[in-house]
C-alpha cells in the first residue's frame, strides 16, 4: 500500500511538473507574440491616428517625392558607400559604412564633412553628426517603391525602433533639416522642409498607408 501511495505521489508530481512546464511556454509564447504586435500596431493603437487611407496615400506621395531627392537617397544608398552630387553617382573617396554608419578606419565622415557646409561650389557639405544610417539599420532608400518605403519607415525593426512621437520629432533631425541648406550647387528637395514636415505628420496621423506601388 506504502508502495503504491508512492508511485502515485511520483506520478502526481510529474503531471504537475509537466504542465507547469508547459504552462510556462505559453506563457512566453503568448508574451513574445503579444509584444511583436505592439510593435508591428504601434500607430494605429495610437489616439492621435485618425485614419483616413486616401488622405494618407496623397500625402505620401509629396513625402516619396522628397525621400527620392538626391538630398535623401544620397545617404541612405543600398549599398555600403555613400552617393554624391545631384546625379546619384558613388562618392569619389569611396568610404565605407562601418558599424555605426561613420565610415572606417581613418576614412571618417567627419574627416571631410565638418558642423557645417564648406564655403564655395560643390565644396563639402556639413552638418552635425554626419553618417549614414549603421550597419544593422541601414534604412535604404535607394530603388525601393513607394510601397515598400512606406511600409519600412514605420518597422521598427527597421526604423531605429522609433514609435509615432519619434517618427514625427524625426521631420527636425538636423541632417534632414540639412537637405534643405545643402550649399552652393545642389538642388533642393522638391518641396520645401515646411511642406515636407506637413506631409509627413498628415502620412503619420491618418494611417502610415502604403501606396499600392
């Protein structure tokens, strides 16, 4: 009778170890697919989105337009070295990435680019901080669609983990700001940063809706 009560208690003891056990994965499985959620629904969760899809496409396109612009592409190429001058082409220095998006080695970004731009045509341009966007977040912006940018500004996986308030404060970053005061001899974006701004806060706040190409 010892005997059996003991087997007993052992079996108890294993069933309730095994689905504590189990209990504990669905618990973590239930936990990480929530949180991924979160992230991927951070904007439409948010109270300031007010969808409005036709809207949000329309003002996409001026934002489309301006990330398009050699002002933006310029820094954000599909590969590993930065595009120069208003017709796209590889910069002459050939400097690499790195790791943190400013260059390596002794070939830094900062070793040419100052706080602000170089006086005279074509000279240096400046501004603080001058990189590309890291290594393990390059938010290319070379070749990609109207589609397929939209859908990867607002991926935090992507986008340097930035919600709704930092995607907007973004609009104000001083090398976007830069765009617009690039100097002597390369073209503007084609609507001005107020314009830009306005777009970009209207594509935020209806939806972040992706064109459909």
């Amino acid at each position: 009778m010892k005997i059996l009560n003991n087997i007993k208690s052992k079996g108890t003891y294993k069933l309730t170890l095994t689905l504590g056990v189990i209990g504990l994965f669905l618990t973590v499985l239930v936990s990480a697919f929530t949180s991924d959620s979160r992230s991927e629904n951070t904007l439409e969760r948010d109270t300031r989105v007010k969808k409005d899809s036709i809207q949000s496409v329309e003002a996409f396109k001026k934002v489309y337009a301006v990330l398009q612009s050699p002002r933006c592409v310029n820094c954000h190429p599909s590969g590993d070295i930065p595009l120069q001058g208003d017709e796209r082409k590889l910069h002459a220095m050939f400097p690499k990435r790195g790791p943190e998006g400013k260059g390596m080695l002794t070939m830094k970004c900062n070793n040419c680019h100052q706080d602000e731009n170089t006086a005279g045509l074509k000279t240096p341009p400046g501004s603080p901080n001058w990189h590309l966007p890291p290594e393990d977040m390059k938010m290319v912006f070379e070749g990609k669609s109207a589609y397929e940018l939209a859908k990867q500004l607002v991926d935090r996986k992507q986008n340097g983990n930035k919600d709704l308030k930092a995607l907007i404060a973004h609009a104000d970053d001083g090398l976007v700001k830069w765009g617009w005061e690039p100097g002597e001899g390369r073209t503007l974006p084609p609507i001005s940063h107020a314009a830009f701004k306005e777009a970009w806060i209207t594509w935020l706040t209806t939806g972040a809706y992706a064109p459909t190409k």
